[in-house]
C-alpha cells in the first residue's frame, strides 16, 4: 500500500503519543489501531502494523526501565514463556476468527480496572506479599497474552493490573515489568502475523520511529513521578479506552440490551 507524506505524518504523531501513553499506563494502541485504519489499512494489517511498531518501542521503553532497576528478568522468565505462547496462539486465531465478540468484555473490564486504580489505597514503589504463586501468574499472562495477540486494546493495563493486584508489586516495578510481557505479546503477535504477509513493515518502521520516541519520554516520566503521576493517566485511559470501545453503536454490548 502506499501513502501520502501527510498521512503518513499523521501516523507518526499519532504513534508518538501513543507510545508516551502506552510506556506510563498501555492503551496506546486503541489510538494507533484506529489511526491506521482510518487511513485505509485493512483490520488484520492495522493490528499486525501496530506489533511492528509497538515492538519496537515498547522494547526502548522496557529497556529504560530494566536500566533503572525496574524489570525482574529472572522472576519473570516463566510468566514470558506463557505470555509468549499465549500470544501466538490468539494472533493466528485472529486472522481465522472476528474478534467481535471481545468488544462486549473489553469495556467492563477497562472501567473496573479504572475504579480498581481510583479507589484502591495508595501505591508505593514497595513490593508486597504476592497473592499467587509462580504457576498462577503464568496462567494469568497467558491469558492476557492470548487476548493481546487475539484483540489487543488496554493490554499493558491489564499486565500492569495484575502485577499491582496479584503478583505484590509496587507500580513503578509493575510498570516496568508489564512492559517486558508486552514486548513478548508483541513480539509473537508479529511473527505470527508476519508469517501471515499482513504486516507493512516500511509504515510500520516509521511510525516505530515515533514510537520510540514517545516511549522514552513516558518510561522516564512514570520513572520519575512514580504513582503520584501514572495512577490518574491509569485511571484517565481506563476511562477513556472504555467511552472509545462503548462509543461505537456497533459493539456486541450493546445486543444485551
């Protein structure tokens, strides 16, 4: 496919701001997924577009954080191992399967994750008792990977959620760590879809570009202001990713009622 300057321009601001806000909170790529497919990208491709590019940001990202002392590699070595499986067994379903259906879910979880982080006590930067063990946390990364590579919107979220709320760390480490589980769902996704010929690797490449750059300021940024400045961009994407998906008349939601 090709592009013009303008629109291609247009996708590289659009894929830097969605790496600032993806490397603080995730959700960013309910703005490029969309971006790309207003710009006439078929779905399959904006998704398989957006691994590229999400790829390679989200790992300048992981690796600010894991320079800052904010990745546990060791602890999570079986957590990457399921989330990576999971995530290639939903990318190829993808390209078999609509994933509508996901549309109904994807809300309710987004909005109770919002309150979870807005009304839920205070978070240090100091680790707590986990509340599951190794093997339920890697059950639970599967899972998440699997809808990463499946759908996508709210992933970094989600791992960062889970992290907070089940594995006992403190939001900066849980950050930094849900961006090495995201780096691996993108990282499968992509090759799952690049062997399907769905990615456009020169778009994808730019915009990565951009990508990076956004994903640098928003490491640095959630590094620096820890909870005080990433629990409300948490909260505020949790709500916005929610008006996004229950915005558009057609979501599956809106047949329950």
């Amino acid at each position: 496919m090709e592009f013009a300057v303008e629109t291609v321009a247009l996708l590289m601001a659009v894929a830097f701001v969605a790496g600032t806000i993806d490397a603080m909170a995730g959700g960013g790529g309910l703005l490029s997924i969309p971006a790309l497919m207003a710009a006439g990208v078929p779905p399959v491709a904006a998704l398989a577009t957006n691994k590229l590019q999400s790829m390679i940001g989200t790992a300048s990202a992981c690796y600010t954080f894991w320079r800052n002392g904010h990745v546990d590699l060791a602890r999570f070595a079986w957590p990457v191992a399921a989330t990576f499986v999971g995530a290639f067994i939903g990318a190829t379903t993808v390209q078999f399967i609509s994933s509508a259906f996901l549309g109904a879910l994807v809300p309710v979880l987004l909005i109770a994750m919002g309150l979870y982080f807005l009304l839920a006590p205070a978070m240090s930067g100091v680790d707590r008792h986990a509340r599951v063990g190794p093997v339920g946390l890697a059950l639970i990364t599967f899972a998440i990977g699997f809808y990463d590579g499946f759908f996508g919107p709210g992933t970094g979220s989600f791992f960062t959620l889970a992290l907070v709320a089940l594995a006992g760390l403190g939001l900066v480490r849980a950050i930094g760590n849900a961006k090495l589980l995201n780096l691996t769902t993108n990282v499968a996704g992509l090759i799952a879809m690049g062997v399907g010929g769905h990615v456009l690797w020169t778009l994808g490449l730019m915009m990565a570009a951009a990508n990076v750059a956004g994903n640098q300021l928003g490491a640095r940024l959630a590094i620096r202001f820890g909870g005080r400045g990433v629990r409300p961009v948490l909260v505020l994407m949790s709500a916005a990713l929610a008006i996004k998906l229950l915005s558009d008349p057609a979501n599956p939601i809106w047949t329950l009622f």
